[in-house]
C-alpha cells in the first residue's frame, strides 16, 4: 500500500539552531512531493514542493527540503529555528491512483517546538 | 482573491441533527475536497470533486453527502450527526493537474454532543 510516513511525533529544538522535520514515502511511479504548515486554530499552508529537478528545493520563510530519491525521503530543514516556526507540519505525496485518479496520501504530521 | 473560505467557524450540534458546512473558492479551481482532522489522525478525506457535477468518496466518506453544482461551492452535508462526527473540518482547493498547490480554508470546528 502507498505511505507516507513522518517517524516522529513530535521535535523540540533550541532558538537559533538547525531543525529538521522527517519524511519518508513508499509510493509506485514518480511523485510529486509537498511540505505544508499549520499553525494553531489555522488551516494548512503550502511551504514547498519538488516536482522535478534539483533535489534541493526551497520554500517559504526560509524553508527547505530534500528530495533523496534512493532513500525515499523528503526531509523539511531550516538552519535557523525560529520560536514562530512552532507549528504542525505534514509531509504529502501527490500520485496516480487506480483508475488514473490523482490521489493525495498525508503524513499523520509532526509538532515542532522551538523553545527560546 | 479571498482564497478558500468556511463557514461557519464552530457548531455545536445535537445527535441527529443535520446541518451543511459551507465552502467556496474564487480561484476558479476545478478540484475540491473535505478532510477532517483528528488528534494523531492527521488528514482524512471524506469526498472531492474534479469539477462541477462530478463528485466521489474518499477514506471517510460514511454519514457526508456532497454536491457541486458550481465551480466556486462545495458544500458537504452531515445527515444526521453523530457524537464520532465531531472533529476539525478542512475544505480546500487546487487546479487538477498532479502537481498543485493545495489552497485550505480556516476550519470548522463541529461539536456533536
């Protein structure tokens, strides 16, 4: 079956320093790849996508991510936390489904706190 | 452009109750769809639609009814509410092609008691 996973629940990181927001896929064909946000009592905001290209791809409010293709990952970095980056953030992967039906699979998200 | 919008923010409903949550976009996207969002759950999709007069089931689908009879409006229907119901409801909206951006409304929090 499709997945997408995001193996930790929840990640704590200090002001200032680098974070990182995991995301694994197990999909057939080649997806298309999104990072969204959502911040307390707010609906989901788009951060970033890969659809093709450099692996590298960046986003909103300083956001990036990188699409590892042998390691079926797609991980959200930043280099810098900041305490408004606390915020759920969901993985999603975009595929064909059965009957040539697009088909969006969400990871279950994962709670960031950056602690000042 | 008002993007995606709900209504109403909050509902508090009686078991049995019907009501229709409202959604609209004004982007003139062709694909629309409901999730609701539960605690270590994340988001599961209850229907969508690939355009106007087209509508289909997704994981959750059992107690909503949906129609779409113009681009704009999606309204999804709970027939009778159940206390399970009770949830955060997302509308949101994208052009059809694979590769787009998702645009979410704010939310309806629905209270089944």
């Amino acid at each position: 079956a499709q997945s997408v996973a995001q193996p930790e629940d929840q990640v704590n990181v200090a002001e200032g320093n680098p974070l990182t927001v995991k995301c694994t896929y197990s999909v057939s064909g080649n997806p298309y790849l999104f990072w969204y946000v959502q911040y307390p009592n707010r609906g989901l905001q788009f951060l970033l996508k890969y659809i093709t290209g450099d692996n590298l791809v960046k986003g909103s409010y300083g956001f990036e991510a990188e699409f590892n293709k042998s390691q079926t990952s797609f991980h959200l970095k930043k280099p810098s936390a900041l305490v408004s980056d606390s915020a759920l953030y969901f993985c999603a992967v975009n595929v064909t489904g059965a009957g040539n039906n697009r088909k969006l699979i969400w990871g279950l998200g994962t709670s960031l706190a950056v602690n000042p | 452009n008002a993007g995606v919008t709900q209504t109403p923010k909050f509902q508090v409903l009686k078991t049995g109750q019907s009501m229709t949550l409202q959604c609209a976009q004004d982007m003139n996207h062709e694909y629309m769809s409901w999730y609701r969002q539960d605690p270590g759950m994340g988001l599961r999709l209850i229907h969508y639609s690939v355009g106007a007069g087209i509508t289909d089931q997704g994981e959750v689908p059992n107690g909503y009814n949906v129609s779409r009879s113009t681009t704009e409006d999606f309204p999804l229907r709970l027939l009778s509410a159940a206390p399970s119901q009770t949830s955060v409801y997302f509308c949101a909206s994208s052009a059809l092609a694979l590769q787009e951006t998702q645009y979410f409304g704010p939310g309806t929090r629905l209270l089944v008691l």
